[in-house]
C-alpha cells in the first residue's frame, strides 16, 4: 500500500440535460442520471446507488485482504446493500444501510471464523467508516458440503 493521503479525483461534467459523465484517470467513463425517486430515468448509476455501490463493494474488498490475512478459505461472497434516504428536518440523507452478506465457505468448522472476519471487515471498511448513517450487517454463512 502506498503512504497515506491517498488522493481520488472525478470529474462530472454534464449539459444541461441528458447523462452525467463521471471520468477518472485510467478509468471507463461511468454514466449518471437521476433516479426515479427524482424524477429521472432510472436506468443509470445515480449518486445514490453510486453511494449504496461503494459500501457493498467496500465490505467485500475489506472482507477478501482480511480472510486472505486470516488464512480463511471461501468460495463466494455476495452483499446486498440496501440505503434508505430520509427528509429529516429539510436536510435529505442516508439515515441507514443495511448489508446482507451472504458466504459460502468450504469447512463448516471456520464458520465462527468467518463470522467475526464479516464484521471485522464492516468495521474495517474506509466507505462505511466516513459515512454518518447506521451501518447495520446481516451475515449469512454457509457451507459446501
């Protein structure tokens, strides 16, 4: 890993109608509109499932460097994340996420194992750790056997 401050820059450039580019350095160019909620298409990455997308993948990237340095052995890993916006007191934000994580792990005995690593990994978590909105994880594991 590189030293600390890492830096991340976007671009986001849009007309006045249509699509929003979001483009990065060595990155494919991402589209964005508004969601349904707001009167958008629905059919593109908005800020808000573009959000909701970053706390998933974030979990799961966390959870893999964790069971790698735990020397877990897994087979599959899926997390659904699902962001409720609210209107609290005229300010709209993310008031909760909830993530269902979902793991098949080989041998039934590292189950408590996998467990604890699923919410290590959530604590550990950059995405959800500079968000102000209550993380809650539900965490499936099963076995193939």
């Amino acid at each position: 890993m590189k030293n600390f401050p890492h830096r991340y820059a976007v671009t986001a450039t849009a007309n006045e109608q249509g699509s929003i580019a979001l483009t990065a350095t060595g990155l494919p160019e991402l589209t964005s509109m508004p969601p349904i909620e707001f009167n958008g298409p629905g059919d593109q990455w908005s800020p808000e499932t573009l959000l909701v997308a970053a706390v998933a993948d974030c979990l799961v990237l966390s959870f893999r460097g964790i069971a790698r340095a735990s020397k877990l052995s897994w087979e599959n890993l899926e997390c659904k994340a699902d962001g409720i916006l609210e209107k609290i007191e005229s300010r709209i934000l993310f008031t909760e996420i909830v993530v269902h994580a979902t793991l098949w792990i080989p041998n039934a005995n590292d189950r408590d194992k996998a467990q604890r690593l699923l919410e290590k990994a959530e604590k550990d978590c950059l995405i959800t750790n500079s968000l102000n909105s209550d993380i809650i994880l539900d965490v499936t594991v099963n076995t193939i056997e």
